[in-house]
C-alpha cells in the first residue's frame, strides 16, 4: 500500500480485508485520523485492524473520549465527536498521547479539531452511498 490510496467496498467482508491490508503496514508511533458521517464505518473498520493485534474488546470511545487497548502493540483510540472545545483536549493531554512513539493512535472525526492534529499522520476518509457501498481515501502526510 503506497499513498494516496483509494480502496472500495462492497459488503463488511471487503471491508474487513481493506483493514487487514492496512494494518500489515502500520507501526509504533504512527496517528491514524478516520472522517466520514455518522455510520460510515469508522469504528468497525478501526475494530478490524486492531483484531490483527490481537485486541478483542474495542468499542467506540465516544463517551469516554479515549480508550487504551493493549494487544501486541498499545492502542489509543480518541472520538473527538462530542468534543466541544480545542481545550478539552489539552485538558486530557493529547500532547502526550501524540508524543508517545511506543503506541498507535486512531482519532475518529479528527476534522473537527484540525488544528490539534500533528502534520505527520495517516488520514482515511470513509464515504458512503447506501448501506454496503463504502470508499475508503487513504493520505499521508509528512
């Protein structure tokens, strides 16, 4: 997988198979941001990767705002949906989170706070027509 990379799906089982693609090129200290609306599939595509860590028991950190998984590598995954401010995410540190080259970090709705992202990251934006039709955006910036 080089970048930009486009990817389209069908059904959950091409989904999971994009996801099993992109988590054969991901490593520590990568940021990982997902953008689509609501039900695109961001934390389900997010679910598969981690399946590839062996981590089981991710679920969507949307009231939580972030969630650590440990499997073969530790995970961070954010949900900045019900953010309301920039500081709040100061608040929490996110710094730290960004600094840490020993994790990966998933940030779902990542465009809702720019500025907050740092320059390097993979960003993935998931569109949708209809219940099984997705496109998967993939870009890398440095």
């Amino acid at each position: 997988m080089s970048f930009p990379y486009l990817r389209k799906s069908a059904s959950e089982q091409d989904t999971v198979l994009i996801a099993e693609e992109f988590a054969s090129i991901i490593k520590k200290g990568m940021i990982i941001i997902l953008n689509g609306d609501l039900g695109a599939g961001k934390t389900f595509f997010i679910k598969q990767v981690l399946q590839k860590f062996n981590v089981t028991n991710a679920n969507s950190p949307t009231f939580a705002i972030v969630n650590e998984y440990i499997g073969d590598i530790t995970f961070y995954h954010f949900d900045f949906y019900r953010i309301n401010k920039e500081s709040e995410l100061h608040d929490i540190g996110i710094e730290d989170y960004f600094n840490d080259e020993q994790s990966i970090i998933f940030i779902e709705w990542g465009n809702l706070f720019p500025e907050v992202l740092p320059k390097k990251r993979i960003q993935i934006k998931i569109d949708y027509n209809d219940e099984n039709d997705r496109e998967f955006s993939f870009i890398e910036y440095e």
